[in-house]
C-alpha cells in the first residue's frame, strides 16, 4: 500500500521550543488546525512523496548517504498565504540556497526508480516552516508579527 512520506530538516531543541513558543503565541489568538508540539514538531520540507511502505526505508538509506553536510537555515520572518481551504497558512520563511537545492535534487536522483517528489521542487521550491493554518480569514486584528 502506498504511503506519503516526508523528508525534512528539523532544528535544534532550543530553535525548536522558540518557534513552538511563538506557534502557542498565535494559537492564543487565531484559531488553527495545525498545532506544532502537539500534531508536529517544527520542521522544514525537503521532499514528500508516496511510495511502498516497503521502499520507504530503502530510499531513507541511499538518500542519507548521499548527505554529506546539512545546510545552515537563514529565518527570514512570517510569511501569510491563503489556503483553497479558507483561511491562511502562516510560516516561517526560510531563505532559498543551493544547499537545500542540492538536498532536493537528491532526494529526486534518489527517488527516480520509486516515485517522484509532491511538493514544488527547483525554482518553485519555497522552503518555510509551517506553524498555522487557520480555520476563518478573519483573525488578524491581534495577529502578534514581533517575537524573539
């Protein structure tokens, strides 16, 4: 049966807790069905895709060692999208390098004989963190842009 997967970048506990702190932050104020710490932890797409169960330990292998250093991640502030959904979704940009291009373009060399990757790739990529999505469009009188 086919599964989705997802291959991402995750942060260290300190940079972990500071986004989930401000997550809880806008949670206090907007509603929203994605909840880091509690549904997800923070973290940065790479790649998400569907393959086997069966393949998916096998890609996680031939992908990390094809690894050979982890980019360094530039937060670069918030970004506010509208969803097909309703609402929006609010993330932590993250600013676009050849590192996480080339982390990508690996996993998709990788992934060849197995599957293709589901989200943008390339130029279309937009690296971010998710930290909101919320459940009306209405809920940005109090929205709280600073935070350390």
């Amino acid at each position: 049966m086919m599964r989705k997967f997802n291959i991402a970048l995750i942060f260290d506990s300190e940079v972990s807790q500071r986004i989930i702190d401000y997550a809880n932050l806008l949670y206090k104020k907007l509603d929203s069905d994605v909840l880091l710490g509690i549904n997800s932890n923070p973290h940065m797409t790479i790649g998400q895709f569907s393959v086997e169960e069966s393949i998916a330990k096998l890609v996680w292998e031939k992908y990390k060692s094809t690894i050979q250093e982890l980019p360094k991640i530039t937060h670069a502030g918030i970004t506010i999208l509208p969803s097909s959904s309703g609402g929006a979704w609010i993330e932590i940009s993250v600013l676009k390098s050849q590192a996480l291009l080339k982390l990508q373009e690996d996993l998709i060399q990788t992934l060849l004989p197995y599957g293709v990757l589901t989200n943008d790739i390339g130029d279309n990529y937009r690296p971010h963190i998710t930290i909101a999505h919320t459940t009306t469009g209405s809920e940005f009188a109090e929205f709280p842009f600073e935070y350390k």
